[in-house]
C-alpha cells in the first residue's frame, strides 16, 4: 500500500514538472513572437507556436493570447483581412485591462486604420490607451497617441494630428523616454510640412539627426531636402537628398536609396542638368526595390529628361513605357501627364494626327480628374444635406414625442386649469413652426445644392471649351512650318472643329439652367440684338475676361474690346457705364418684375 501511494505521488510531480515545463515554454513563445514583430515570418512562427502549446494545455485564456500574436503578425504581413478575422475573434475573451487585451484593442485599431475607417480606428486607439495606462505601460499610451494622430493627418486634419503627436512627444520625454521619440518627430515634422510651416518641419528634423547623433537614418535628411525644395532652395535640397542617398547606400538600404536618388533627379531637372538626372533614376531603377506604384513615374521622369536633351526618340520610348505601366496601376494623372508630353514630342517630330490624339486623350484624363473631384464635392455637400435631413427627422420625431406627452397629460389632467391649456397650445404651435421652417430650410438646401451643381457644369463646359480651342490653336501654330494641300486640309479640319455649334448649344443649355430668365430678360429690353451679341452678353453675365472670350468667339482680344465697345453704343450705355454692371442689373431687375 505505501510503495503504490508513492508511485502515485511519483506521477503526480513527473505531471506537475512536464506542465509547468510546457507553460514556461508557451510564455517564452510568447515573448518571443512580441519582440520579434519587426521580423514578420519570424514572428508569425513563434505565435503559431505559442497556439500549438496553447492547445496542449487547453487554456482558453492562452490560446486566445496567442491567438493576439498571431493577428498581430498577419497585420504586419500586410495581410489585413485575415488579422481582422483572427484579432475578432480573440478580443472578446480575453482577460479584460491585461496586457494582451490592450494589443489585440491597438491592432484593431491599425486594421481600421489601413481600411481608412478613420472613426472606428480612432475609437479602438483610445480604448486601448486607456488599458495600457492602466497597465503604467508609458511607451504603449505614447502609440496610441501617434496612431490617433495618424488617424487625423489621413483625413486632412492637421492642426488635431499635431495635437495628438505632441502629446506622444511630450509623454516620452517626461518618462524619460527621449531614445524611443524618433518616430514622433518625424510625424510632427511631416505635419509642418503639410501647413507650410518649413522652418518648425526642419527643426524637427534635426531633433532627430541629434537623436541618433547624426548618424544611422537617413529619412530626416530626404525630409529637409523635401523642405529646402518646396521653398524653391534647389541647392540646399540637393545638398540633404545627397546626404540621405550616401548614408542609405551605407546602410544598404535599397529603400532609402530609391527615395533619395528620385529626390535628386528631381533637383537636377529643375536645374536643367538633366544628364545627371538620368544617372539618378538609372539608379534608383537598377536597385529593383522601385514600388508599383512608382515604376510609372520613373519612367516618366526618364522620358522627360531626354525630351530636355533633345533625344526625342530615347524621351518617347520611356513615356510610351510609363505610359504602360500607368495603365497597370491605373494612375489617371500619370495617364494625363505622360500622354501630354508624348504629344509635344510627336508635334516637334511633324507627326500632328499622332499629336493630337495624345492632346486629346490628356484633356480626357485630365476631365476625367476634375469632374471626379467635382462629383465627390457635390457627393459631400449631398452627404451632409442627408445628416441634416436625418437631424431634422430625428427633431421632428423629438418634437411629436413632446407633443404626445403633452397630449397625456392633458388627458390625465381632464381640464384643471385653462392656463395649462394655453401653454400646451403654445408648445404645440411652436412645435410645428420648427417643423415647418426646418422643412423650408431643407428645400433651401436642396435647391442652393442643385444651383450650384448646374453652376459648376456651366464652369466645367466653359472651360473645356477654352482648353479644347488653346489646345487646337496650339496645334496650329505648329502648322505655320508646313506647307502645301496637307497642311490646308488640317487647317479646315481645325476650323470646322472651332466653328462646332453644338458646343455652343450645350453652353446655352447649361446657362440657361443657371440664368433661367437671361434671354427672356434680355430679348423684351433690347429686341434687336444679333444672336452674336445676345451670345457675348451671357459670356460677359459669366464675368470672363476678354481673352477667354476671344478664345470661346474665335476672334483676336482687341476684336473682343470692339465688340464690347459696339455693344455698349448698341444699349445706349454711357461712355462710363459698365457693361458688365448693368447686364447684372438688367437680370435682376427683369427677376424682380417676372416674379411680382
């Protein structure tokens, strides 16, 4: 009986050792795939790891702190879709204000982040910060202040992402963390660069040379070169993106070394010394570590530089292949400046018909850009009318809530007092002359939004129409060298384009969206207008000067002032009226009297 109770003591402390031993190495996995984040693979190895232990010992809670480890990795994978499923998944068991719960609560948030869901990511940022300050864990607080930061700087708010980065900066420096605030400085200084402010961006980046003692990294450099640059101090710029390029070759940081070889031919393209600039981007290519998304631009810049040397050929072989790769990444504004370009070379080498399908494929992409920019300002204006709409709704529901509360009460009460009734009568009057002004404020809105959408197709119409006559007067003056049939055949292929009246009808159309009553007005003042005068009428009502004018008639400027002066004499104006002032006033004055 005693050996058998100590063999059974035997195997409960051999069971007690191996479980024990297992534990200490799922904690040493653990650890391992936390300090091993910036080695991705590595990382995700040793998390995968600390599951498998995990799932041994059937711990819920380890499973889901490894779990946390394994999210974490994927995000820094770039494999966001799937850190998402996993850090879901994890976060809601585990032990809440722990450590683990505090990561798996700041990887949403990056999630978030990369998804551009700036108000989720901001929210789960500021939860997170309040675990790790909880958990006196200052470093942690500091990221989460960076990343709100980040949040706000995506989305154009600098002044609050400046906000958010300070208190980073200045919570590291008074926990005596002044080795770990590179990055912070580096975000305050990008957010100078944005406003404008060049001498505070460049401060900060020199904090951050003398972190590091200048030694090491070399992005602060490129950003002082970006500085000097944009405040049009080539030199100066020259001298820092060389400086970055020496050390990140040191460094052997292909990276670095892209950025900062980019940046120099930059510089020497503005210089003029565009040998030197093909070295460069001859640089930067051969390295292979040119991202996607900026093999076109390199490309360009190649073809730019031998366009400056003269070298047509070598310069339309480069653009052509940027041309290419702009439509793999399908960059529309490289699509526009690439095509521009390649017909300017085609136009110096004569062949015009090339040229001008190159012209017009850029003014397409190029309106393309704009009316997108414009849809997605209408697209706003539209989003906030619905959040009013939705508040107005949501005040009116308020507003009826009252209205039944009061009815209540008046039932419960049966007729005590008159006055009562008169202060509920009050109440409901009120109730409803909110409503209704809320309902006239909305359709005041709603037609502001439609007058200026039709306001901004007019500009849009007016505008191409300039830039679709400049651009076939522009050709035209590369015609002055041709001679013969050919060059009459183009020529009236030209005219006939500028003649096209179906511009004119569209423009008419749009106009009379905006100015409903021009014409009417116009005409029962001054019946015998010629439609060409009744036409530069409506383009002076549109406040243009008297080139775009020129351009839009087709006539010389001074042509332009002759036809005004005609016109004036025509109306009967004094020598000292202003055309444009009383066609302003006509208009409303004809407004006024239709609607009376």
């Amino acid at each position: 009986m005693m050996i058998k109770n100590v063999f059974l003591l035997f195997c409960a402390f051999s069971i007690s050792i191996y479980s024990g031993a297992q534990s200490l190495q799922f904690e040493e996995a653990l650890s391992k795939a936390h300090l091993g984040r910036t080695n991705r693979d590595s990382a995700l190895l040793k998390a995968n790891r600390a599951f498998e232990l995990a799932q041994k010992e059937n711990s819920e809670e380890s499973i889901n702190k490894a779990l946390t480890y394994i999210g974490a990795a994927y995000y820094n994978r770039r494999e966001t879709d799937t850190a998402r499923f996993i850090l879901n998944k994890a976060r809601p068991s585990l032990k809440k204000g722990s450590f683990e719960h505090g990561m798996a609560t700041w990887y949403s948030g990056k999630v978030c982040l990369r998804s551009a869901k700036y108000d989720s990511a901001k929210q789960y940022y500021l939860q997170a910060k309040e675990i790790f300050a909880q958990l006196d864990s200052v470093l942690f607080v500091s990221n989460c202040l960076a990343e709100i930061g980040l949040t706000q700087g995506m989305q154009g708010n600098y002044s609050e992402a400046l906000k958010w980065f300070t208190q980073s900066y200045e919570n590291k420096l008074k926990n005596g963390l002044e080795a770990e605030t590179d990055d912070d400085l580096h975000n305050i200084a990008t957010v100078y660069m944005r406003q404008g402010s060049y001498d505070k961006a460049i401060e900060f980046f020199r904090k951050s040379i003398e972190l590091k003692d200048g030694e090491g990294d070399y992005s602060p450099y490129i950003g002082i070169g970006g500085a000097f640059n944009l405040q049009g101090i080539p030199d100066s710029a020259l001298f820092y993106y060389k400086k970055a390029y020496g050390m990140a070759s040191a460094e052997k940081a292909l990276g670095g070394v892209v950025s900062a070889a980019i940046n120099i031919s930059n510089i020497y393209f503005q210089k003029k010394e565009h040998r030197s600039a093909i070295d460069y981007l001859q640089i930067a290519s051969a390295t292979g570590a040119v991202s996607a998304r900026s093999v076109p631009s390199v490309y360009g810049e190649m073809g730019k530089n031998y366009f400056g040397l003269k070298m047509l050929d070598s310069a339309k072989y480069f653009l052509m292949l940027g041309l290419e790769e702009s439509f793999v990444v399908n960059n529309r504004q490289y699509k526009a400046e690439t095509s521009e370009f390649l017909s300017m070379i085609l136009a110096e080498q004569e062949k015009f018909e090339e040229a001008y399908d190159y012209a017009m494929m850029s003014m397409t992409y190029a309106d393309s850009i704009n009316r997108e920019r414009r849809d997605d300002a209408i697209t706003d204006q539209r989003v906030k009318l619905e959040t009013l709409k939705k508040q107005h709704e949501i005040d009116a529901l308020h507003a009826e809530n009252q209205i039944h509360q009061y009815k209540q009460l008046l039932l419960i009460i049966g007729g005590v007092s008159l006055t009562l009734i008169g202060v509920l009568a009050f109440f409901n009057l009120r109730s409803r002359t909110n409503l209704k002004q809320a309902k006239l404020e909305e359709e005041k809105a709603v037609l502001q939004l439609e007058l200026e959408k039709r306001q901004a197709q007019l500009s849009a119409h007016t505008l191409h129409m300039i830039h679709h006559k400049n651009g076939l007067e522009e050709i035209e003056q590369h015609l002055v060298e041709l001679d013969g049939v050919g060059k009459q055949k183009i020529k009236n292929v030209i005219s006939i384009n500028k003649a096209q009246e179906k511009d004119w009808d569209n423009f008419n159309n749009y106009f009379s969206d905006v100015h409903a009553q021009f014409f009417d007005i116009l005409k029962s003042h001054h019946q015998d207008l010629t439609q060409s005068e009744i036409r530069l009428c409506a383009l002076v009502r549109m406040n243009l000067a008297n080139n775009e004018i020129a351009t839009l008639l087709n006539i010389e400027p001074k042509s332009v002032k002759m036809a005004r002066y005609r016109l004036k004499k025509k109306l009967t104006l004094e020598e000292e009226q202003d055309l444009n002032s009383y066609i302003q006033k006509l208009e409303l004055a004809g407004s006024r009297m239709r609607q009376g």
